[in-house]
C-alpha cells in the first residue's frame, strides 16, 4: 500500500513539474516571439530613418516605385524561366533526335535572320 502510495506521488510531481515545465515554456516563447516583433519594428524605424537623412522626400518615392516595378519584373521573368525550363525538359523527354532536331533548326533560323539583314545593309 505505502509502495502504491509512492509511486502515485511520484507520479503526481512528475506530471505537476511537466505541466510546469510547459507553461514556463509557452510564457518563454511568447516573450521571445515579442522581442523577435520589437526587433524587425525597430529594424523598420531605422530602414525609415536613414532613407529620410540621406535622400529628399521625392526620391524616396520613386526609388519605391522603381523598387515595385523591378519586384514585378523579378516574377514575370521568374515565370518565363520556369516556363522555357518546363518547355525545355519536355524537349529533352522527346529524345536526342529531336534535341538534335530543333537546334538545327535555331541554326538555320538565325543564318536565315542573318543574311536577311546583310541584304537590307547592301540594299
């Protein structure tokens, strides 16, 4: 009886001090994920700080317009690439022939443009 005794005490502190445990983490990791917001406002604050010291009011606000249009720039060519990757292993499925095939045919295409141009500059 003493025995069982025992061991359901043992048994009560262990998950008592779990618990514990658990709720001082969750306290630990709300404050550290604060901290983390403080930081990245303060990282803001300066960004912000420092663009007002060095350039005038009108400049700012085209470097976040140019900024913008090279982010739309940035994911329509990301777009393109992965499209002429795609194109490019479904070639690369079909075999070496027609690898082989459609290189040839850039070939031929860019001495046709070529010699098309060198007729216009002896024109």
């Amino acid at each position: 009886v003493l025995l069982r005794i025992a061991q359901a005490l043992v048994l009560l502190l262990q998950t008592h001090k779990h618990d514990r445990r658990l709720a001082r983490d969750a306290v630990v990791l709300e404050a550290s994920v604060k901290k983390c917001h403080t930081m990245i406002t303060k990282m803001r604050l300066l960004e912000k700080s420092f663009e007002r010291e060095s350039y005038p009011k009108e400049t700012i606000v085209a470097l976040r317009q140019i900024r913008e249009l090279l982010k739309t720039e940035c994911v329509v060519t990301d777009k393109r690439l992965r499209l002429a990757s795609q194109r490019l292993s479904e070639y690369e499925t079909l075999g070496k022939d027609f690898v082989a095939l459609l290189q040839e045919y850039g070939r031929v295409t860019q001495e046709l443009e070529d010699k098309s141009w060198a007729l216009k500059q002896l024109s």
